[in-house]
C-alpha cells in the first residue's frame, strides 16, 4: 500500500449540520457523537446539527464538536478499509484530533481536554482585547519583522500565529498592536484580513491559559504513537509522550509551523493525505504548500467512498 498522512483540521472548520449525511446513515458516527455528549454533560450532538451557529462558534463548543467529528470519521474509517496511515498530524485543535486517532490520549480524555482548553483561552483574555487576523502576500520573514517592531514600539504582544502557507501567516495579539501591524503590512505592498474570533490564539496573551491547561493534564495518561506523529510547535516527527504533552502546551503560546509540517510529512515521501475532519481548509492550504501532494477531504459521503477507494488504486 501507499504511504499516506491524515490531516486533522482546527477551529473554524466547524459548521452546523456538519456530517449530517454521516449521522444518519453511519451508526458509529451517531453514536460517536453520543459519547461525546456523555462526557462533556451536554447535548452535543443536538448542539451540532440544531443549535445555533453562535452557540457552535463559541471556542468552548467548537473544540469539542471538531474533535469528535474527526475521531467519528477516523472510527468509521477503521470500518470500511485496513489501510492505516503513516504519520498523522493537526492543525492547532486538530493535534488533539490526531493524538486520540494515534492512541495516545483516550477520547473521553481528550474531549474533556479540549472543552476545558476552550474554556481556559476564553477566560485568559477580556473579549474585545485580543485580535487575529490574516496577513496575505509577504513572507513569513516580512510578518515576524513587522511583528516584532510594532511590539517594541507599542510594549504590547503581537506575533505570528500560524504559518500557514508561504503567502498566508496569521498574527495573534492586542488590538492595537494587531491593527498596527495591518497597517505596517499594506504599506509595503501586503493585504490583511481580520479573523472573527475572540480568543487570540498561538501568542503570548494565552500564557495563563496554557498554565491552566497543563494543570489539567498532570493526571492524564499519554502513551506512544502507533504512527509518526509530527506535533505544530516543532514541525517535526515526536514520539516520547512526555514531549508530545509539552508541546501541547507550548501550542497554545506559540505559532502553528504548518508550511513545514506538510513539507515534513513531503520528505517522508507522502504525496497523499487525506483531510478527517469537517470542512476542507486544510486541502486548500495544501494546494499552496506542496501542490504535488494531493490531500482529499471526507466530510462528505462520496468523498469519503472516493477516498476509500484511491486506497486500493
């Protein structure tokens, strides 16, 4: 068989009436859900499909509920072909995603684990103090050159948070600072594009959140991978489970190296890889990174069916 990666895609990729299709005809899908909902105390599966989008959007409900989407794909995967993947990874949120997919945390502790991270983010930073946003057509030496001398200037945290694609890194700070560094970027020929979030992730404002977090993860259990496993903060394969929990909680203060975690997964010789998780921002991203390596979403029934079968091709 081919050697191929599973990709496991972060915040904002959720939506309401994700795998809806799923749902109703895939029984461990429903009930995947329904483990979920038994273990965070909420109904997240009514949450999901007749909620209500603001209700979703918030950091504490979208964790969770992409969480289990991509572990009810994963499981109903397991179900349809033994083709495994060899490396797994997540962008942001979706490292979790990966590590229950991987065995090494347990999905109850997981889905916990991602409620209270939500929780935890939100409450680090007053809403209304904390931006994101999208800067466009500079390089990633351009963004942290900017960011670093609008945060000298104005003594406020402002930094790269994503390293998405070679075009495309997104910033996370204080309002100001964030605004001013939009304004530094489309002077020298860049275009910015404010995220709708109200955390502001990958930076240093997430400090007592990561605090908090690693408090909740004294008593978990983390095990080794049953595949590689290449983690945000490092972009590289990590296999002890001592480092792979300390990057997690790095992760929340520092930027998510996407650009070379795909072209990690490049070198490994994977040219295929396929997206668990809903939505398809992660097969876009790739199209930027490594247009040679093909990445195919399964968020929808036919797209997963197509996906089972480029196994066996």
């Amino acid at each position: 068989m081919k050697k191929i990666a599973f990709l496991f895609p972060g915040q904002g990729s959720q939506k309401l009436g994700m795998l809806s299709d799923f749902i109703t005809q895939e029984p461990i899908v429903l009930s995947t859900f329904q483990e979920a909902s038994d273990y965070l105390s909420f109904d997240l599966l009514a949450l999901t499909q007749q909620g209500s989008v603001e209700a979703l959007d918030l950091t504490e409900h979208a964790q969770p509920a992409i969480l289990t989407a991509s572990v009810a794909l994963w499981r109903l995967w397991n179900t349809r072909t033994d083709c495994r993947p060899d490396v797994m990874m997540g962008h942001s949120l979706g490292e979790y995603s990966a590590l229950v997919c991987s065995d090494v945390l347990s999905f109850q502790d997981a889905v916990q684990l991602v409620y209270r991270r939500g929780q935890h983010m939100q409450e680090a930073v007053p809403v209304g103090s904390g931006m994101m946003a999208a800067l466009l057509k500079l390089t990633a030496d351009q963004v942290i050159d900017l960011c670093s001398k609008v945060s000298a200037e104005l003594q406020q945290i402002v930094a790269p948070a994503n390293f998405n694609t070679p075009g495309q890194t997104v910033i996370s700070g204080t309002v100001d600072a964030v605004e001013q560094v939009i304004l530094a970027s489309q002077a020298v020929g860049g275009r910015a594009k404010k995220l709708p979030v109200t955390v502001p992730s990958h930076c240093l404002l997430m400090q007592s959140a990561a605090d908090r977090l690693q408090r909740d993860m004294r008593h978990l259990i983390f095990n080794n991978p049953s595949c590689k496993l290449i983690q945000n903060v490092s972009a590289n394969i990590e296999n002890n489970p001592n480092h792979i929990r300390d990057h997690l909680i790095a992760q929340l203060y520092s930027p998510v190296r996407w650009t070379d975690s795909i072209r990690s997964l490049f070198h490994l010789d994977i040219h295929q890889a396929y997206e668990c998780g809903p939505g398809r921002i992660l097969t876009g991203l790739n199209k930027r990174i490594e247009p040679m390596q093909i990445v195919m979403p399964i968020d929808q029934i036919d797209q997963f069916k197509a996906a089972i079968l480029s196994t066996s091709t």
